[in-house]
C-alpha cells in the first residue's frame, strides 16, 4: 500500500514538474523575445536607443521590490495562488506592451511585467513542499531546479530566433509581433490556474509584516537607484553616492527592526544561518557575471579589429556567441541536475563556481580569436547553468518549513543587485577607456581585462564561500542522523548520502 501511495506521488511530483517547465518556457520567451526588436521598438516609439536602457532598469527595481513581498505571501497563503497572480500580472502587462503607443505606457507596462521573475521561486517551493512530504524534498527540487533552467534557456532561445521571423511574418506589424507573448503567458496562467497542486501553508500567519517589506523597498529603492545612476552618469554625480549611503542605512535599520519581530518579512537569523548565507553571497556573485558581463561581451565583439583586439562581428555573428553561451546554460544545468544524484551536491557546486572563475580566467591570456572566446564562454556557461539551477533549490532546501518561498526569491533579489551592480561597475569601467584609443566610441583592452577580471574573482570567491557550507547541507530529511550544534543551526558532521 505503501509503495502504491508512494509511487502515486512520485507521479503527481513528476507531471507538476512538467507544467512547470512550460511555464519556464515562456518565461524564458519573455527574457528572449524582445531583445532582437528593440532596434525596430525605438523606432515605433521614437525614442533614442539609449532609452531602452531604463526599460532593463524599471524592469529589474520592480522585481527588486515585489518578488519577497510575493514570496512572502506565497509562504503565508499558498504558493500556487500566489503564482496564479504573478501569471495574471504579467499576462496583464505583456498585452498592455502590445497596444502601448508611447514611451511612458511601454516603461510602466514592461516594467510590471516583471512579475514573471517571481515564478521561478514559488515553483521550487512548491516542489519543495511537495517532495517534503515523500522525505526526498530536497534531492527532487534539485534536480527539478536544473530541469526549469533547462526550460527558461531554451525559452529564451526559442523567444530570440522567434521573434524576427514572426515580425517579419506580419510585414512589420509590431503589435500582432507583440501579441505572440501576450497569448503565451496567458496561456501559462490557464495552465497554473487549472492543473498546478496547492501547497500547504503553515497555519495561523496571517499577519504580513507591512513595516519590514517598507524598509526592504525603500532600502532596494535607494541601492538599485544609486546603481543604475552610476551607470548612467558615472562616479562624478553626488547623488549616486548619496543614494548608496541611504540604502546601506536603510538595510542595517531593516536588520535591526527584523531582528525584533515574531514573524519577520525576512527572517535575518536564517540568512545568517551557515547553510544559508554562502548561497545568498553566490548568487549574488554569479549575478556579476551572469547579468553584467553579455553587455561587454556583445561590444567586445563587435570592436574593430584593427585597434588590436575586439572580433570585429556583426550583429548576426554576435547573436550566435550568445546563442552558444546560452546553450552551455542548459548544458550546465542537465549536468548539475544528473551529477548530484550521484555526488555531493555542495561538491557540485564549489566545481560550478570554480568552472566561472575559470572561464573568465581564460579570457585575460586569451580573447583574440573566435575560437578562444566560444572556448572561455563556454566553460563560464557550464559553471552558470549549474549555479542558476542549484541557488534557489539549495535556499529552499536551508529554509525552514514555511519559509520556502522567500529564502529562494532572496536568491534571485541578490542575483538581480549583483546584476545591477556589475552592470553599472562595468559601465564605468568601460567608458573610462572611451577615447583613449584610436576610436572615440571603443572602450580600452584595459577596461575590458577589467571585466573579465571581476567576473573571474566573483566565481573564485564563491567557491571559497561553498567551502563554509556544512557538509550535511541540501541533503534530503531521510539521511542519517546527524548532531546538531548547540545553537540549532544543524552544523553536522555526518557525511550526505549520494
């Protein structure tokens, strides 16, 4: 009887991870549609290319802003209703791009499509709170973790190869070439809404914590902001600073108060956890590379030649390099989803950050051929696709019961500033360089060694941040009995089962 009921949830486990790569899929059409018409975008607006930049920028503080205040509430009232709305937000919002006629609507309207970012994290919890109940939570969200990915990358190649054709389809219609996405999310919303299972929320939380998420948006307001700025307006501008030093303020206040309340918007004490704070550095270390280094790389491609470096690519060639980045993504992400069945997952992750570091490494010796670039992508793709599948499963798997939801959304909120913050770093750092060679519009080697420099010093750290991280840690509820430290962290010293 046993093995029935078993055997029946494994099933049930597995078609839920099924929906949930679809849902993936077209998250990653989101993130890969838009990008190759955004020439053609301005255009129809008629705005400046460099307007397209506070789109990413509006896009990454919202989703900043709401995905722990959602995941949060996906913990208090249930992770599937929860996701229901973000999928009902975004769908909202994809259609409202596909009729906007202005820059503003456009802003506002892509901007809230942002919600999307939250999926990710509710679906591991669910997952999570699922495969808890078979005393195998940990292991299958793991391996569902790296699955997703597999889905958001092939999306996001999907969206990119897709979009172009089908604008050219429909003679340059940019509305029906936008309401293509508009019909896919709402779809995915049908999907979640008819066919995704309910977790079980812990009872009797009924109380949101309105004053911590305030001090949290605010704080990310004045980072994300003093970043973004630095980026647009360099290091000279007073405000840029004058924002940071808010913001960092505005997180030792938001500690402070977490620290006194019963049920935390944020729980510090577990991300201060030893389990748990190794991986909220990583990912924000791999937002670096992941989200800040393709800008440099696509300009490094395409620089002449002749001032002795650059790849001298046109558009359609570089669009290829990063097509082969984002195939090394998936390839990663199988790799870690396969390998730690059969190995420490912690072990797989130290290799993963230790193959970024690597890849960047390469490109400071090497970055004069093709050959060599696609090689050094490469090996950094392997180390990314791995990590981005394993940060929101090992969250979950260090939270505590009920907190699920928000230990993995944490992970993508510091992925995003690691983003931000490397994408205004290098904006600075390039552009510091303009000029100074023979074209007036190229940034110097220099700025670009830089780069690629602080890309590969992120992978090394949070290899040696991974070391820190117990044993015992991602490790399913069945395993041996371990000792736990007197402090109630669960620092063990018994070794995991493959």
């Amino acid at each position: 009887m046993s093995t029935t009921l078993r055997t029946s949830a494994l099933g049930v486990t597995a078609g839920l991870i099924g929906w949930f790569i679809l849902v993936e899929i077209v998250s990653g059409i989101l993130q890969g549609y838009y990008v190759p018409l955004f020439s053609d975008i301005v255009a129809e607006l008629g705005i400046h290319d460099s307007d397209v930049n506070w789109f990413e920028a509006a896009q990454l503080l919202l989703s900043a802003l709401v995905v722990p205040v959602l995941a949060k509430l996906g913990d208090m009232y249930g992770h599937k209703r929860i996701l229901l709305v973000a999928a009902v937000l975004t769908a909202a919002a994809t259609w409202w791009l596909a009729f906007a006629a202005s820059f503003w609507t456009f802003l506002i309207a892509w901007a809230l499509q942002g919600f999307y970012v939250v999926w990710l994290p509710l679906e591991i919890a669910l997952i999570f709170e699922r495969g808890r109940r078979q005393s195998r939570g940990v292991s299958l969200t793991r391996r569902a973790a790296g699955l997703l990915v597999v889905g958001l990358q092939a999306g996001a190649i999907m969206g990119a190869l897709a979009a172009g054709r089908i604008y050219a389809a429909t003679a340059g219609d940019m509305t029906l070439t936008l309401i293509v996405p508009a019909v896919a999310v709402t779809l995915v919303a049908v999907v979640i809404w008819l066919w995704v299972p309910e977790s079980q929320p812990e009872p009797g939380r009924r109380q949101l914590d309105s004053r911590g998420f305030a001090l949290l948006a605010v704080s990310l307001l004045f980072v994300t902001s003093a970043l973004t700025f630095l980026r647009l307006n360099g290091p000279a501008a007073f405000w840029v600073w004058a924002l940071l030093l808010a913001g960092i303020v505005g997180f030792v206040v938001f500690g402070w108060f977490e620290l006194r309340q019963a049920d935390p918007a944020v729980d510090v004490r577990m991300l201060a956890r030893p389990e748990m704070w190794p991986v909220q550095a990583t990912a924000f270390l791999v937002g670096i590379s992941l989200l800040g280094a393709q800008g440099p790389l696509s300009t490094y491609a395409g620089t002449d030649p002749a001032l002795g470096y650059g790849l001298g690519l046109d558009a359609t060639d570089r669009s290829n390099i990063i097509g082969v980045y984002l195939v090394s993504l998936i390839v990663g992400a199988v790799l870690f989803a396969v390998t730690s069945r059969r190995a420490s997952p912690r072990i797989v992750l130290i290799v993963a950050a230790l193959l970024v570091g690597v890849g960047y490494a390469l490109f400071l010796p090497f970055h004069r051929e093709l050959w060599q670039v696609l090689l050094n992508l490469c090996i950094a793709g392997l180390g990314c696709g791995a990590l981005v599948g394993a940060m929101p499963a090992a969250a979950a798997a260090a939270a505590p019961r009920g907190q699920t939801g928000v230990a993995s959304a944490m992970t993508n909120t510091t992925k995003t500033i690691g983003g931000t913050f490397s994408s205004a770093v290098f904006g600075v750092v390039l552009a510091a360089g303009a000029g100074v060679v023979a074209s007036e519009t190229a940034a110097s080697l220099g700025g670009y060694l830089t780069v690629w420099a602080i890309c590969a010093a992120g992978g090394f750290v949070a290899a040696a941040l991974l070391l820190v991280v117990p044993r015992v840690a991602f490790a399913d509820a069945d395993e041996p009995p371990v000792a736990r430290a007197a402090d109630g962290t669960g620092d063990a010293v018994a070794q995991p089962r493959g």
